[in-house]
C-alpha cells in the first residue's frame, strides 16, 4: 500500500497548492490533464491524439499505484483543480523493485510556479520514508532545458545519454538518463 500522502503549500505568488494522492474516482480527469499537457508540450513522449486511455484502463493504473508500496501517483490542485502530476512506477521484482521510474508535468498556464519542484521533492520525501525505494530514475530530452535544470539544482545526476532517443515533429532529439540517490 503507498503511503497516503497530504501536504499544503503557499506557492511563490501566494496561491495554495495542495499535494496528494490522485484519487481512483479522478480517472476521467486525469486522462483529461494528461490530453492537454500533450497537446501543451513536445517534452513528453505523447503527443496530441496520441493519449488513448479509457477510464477503466486509468482505473487500474491508479488502484495500482494505491496498492504498490513502491509506486506512487501525487496530484497538485489549485482550488480542486488538478495543475499538476508525478507518478513513480516500479516493478514488483524483488531485484528491481528499489528503482524506480518517474514522470511530472504541469499545466502550461502554472509553470514557474515552483509546482515542479514541489511535486519532485514530495516524491523524494516519500522515497525517503519508504523501506523500497533506493533509487529514482527519469529520461529528459536533451532540448528541454527547464526540466534538465531543474533535475540537476535537485540534486539529479546524469548516468548516461541517449542518441536519437525519441522522434518529435519529425526530428530525432537526444535525451539525458538521470537518477537520484535517495
Ligand atoms: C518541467 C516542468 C514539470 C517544470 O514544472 P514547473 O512547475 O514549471 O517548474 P518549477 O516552477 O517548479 O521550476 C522550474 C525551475 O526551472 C527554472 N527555469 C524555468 N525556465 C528555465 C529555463 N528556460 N532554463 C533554466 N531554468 C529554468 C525556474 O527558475 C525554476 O527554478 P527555481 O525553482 O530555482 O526557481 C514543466 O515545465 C512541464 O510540465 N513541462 C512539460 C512536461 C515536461 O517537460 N515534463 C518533464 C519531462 S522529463
């Protein structure tokens, strides 16, 4: 069972965000937050059209993440609305079951709120109480400046480079592996 997690905080220009687990009746919105961040950004590895989820599939990824000790899914809202998500996916195996994969994104209109970080060093307090979890991993484009600078002020190290790792827009783009040592 992963840890049930409620936190408030006063972001940089004083809107409160609230971070917790996404619940598993939130299965339409997320798909929704998930829909837009793709058509929003070019840095993840979806773009418009290519999110196809139904609300039963979204169910089970997010009853999944409240049962797995070494999985988590954090929504942060702003007044009930969901502006951001993080979710730590990792397998049950006993040999790779401290090692887990992240991804985080935040709705366009909110960034550079600190909503990032909050949502990354949420995580991190997690991994830290968790009796699993030694490591964090995540995969960045080489040309998304924000997250990579980001990830590294945090404390992320780079492990190693991809070439030509994901095609965008008809370009092939390079991207970084990096992991946190909790
Ligand atoms: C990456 C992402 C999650 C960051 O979220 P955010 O809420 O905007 O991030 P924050 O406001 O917490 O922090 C951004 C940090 O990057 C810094 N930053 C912003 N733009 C920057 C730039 N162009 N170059 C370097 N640093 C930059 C900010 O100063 C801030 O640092 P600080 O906390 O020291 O002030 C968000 O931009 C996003 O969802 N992007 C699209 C999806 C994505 O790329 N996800 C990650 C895939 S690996």
């Amino acid at each position: 069972m992963s840890t049930i997690l409620s936190r408030t905080k006063t972001l940089k220009n004083g809107e409160t965000l609230h971070l917790r687990n996404v619940k598993l009746l939130e299965a339409a919105e997320i798909i929704h937050f998930v829909k837009t961040v793709g058509v929003e950004t070019d840095f993840l590895t979806f773009g418009a059209g290519e999110f196809n989820k139904t609300v039963a599939e979204e169910e089970t990824i997010i009853s999944e993440h409240l049962a797995a000790p070494n999985r988590i899914f954090i929504a942060a809202t702003i007044q009930g609305e969901i502006v951001g998500i993080l979710n730590v996916t990792a397998s049950p195996k006993p040999r790779l079951q401290h090692s887990g994969e992240f991804g985080v994104s935040v709705l366009k209109k909110h960034w550079g709120k600190g909503i990032g970080r909050l949502l990354i060093e949420t995580m991190l307090e997690w991994a830290e109480h968790s009796p699993i979890i030694r490591k964090l991993n995540l995969k960045v484009l080489a040309n998304n400046t924000t997250a990579l600078a980001l990830y590294k002020s945090i404390g992320f190290e780079e492990e190693g480079y991809l070439k030509e790792d994901t095609f965008v827009n008809g370009v092939y783009q390079d991207a970084h592996v990096m992991a946190y040592f909790v």
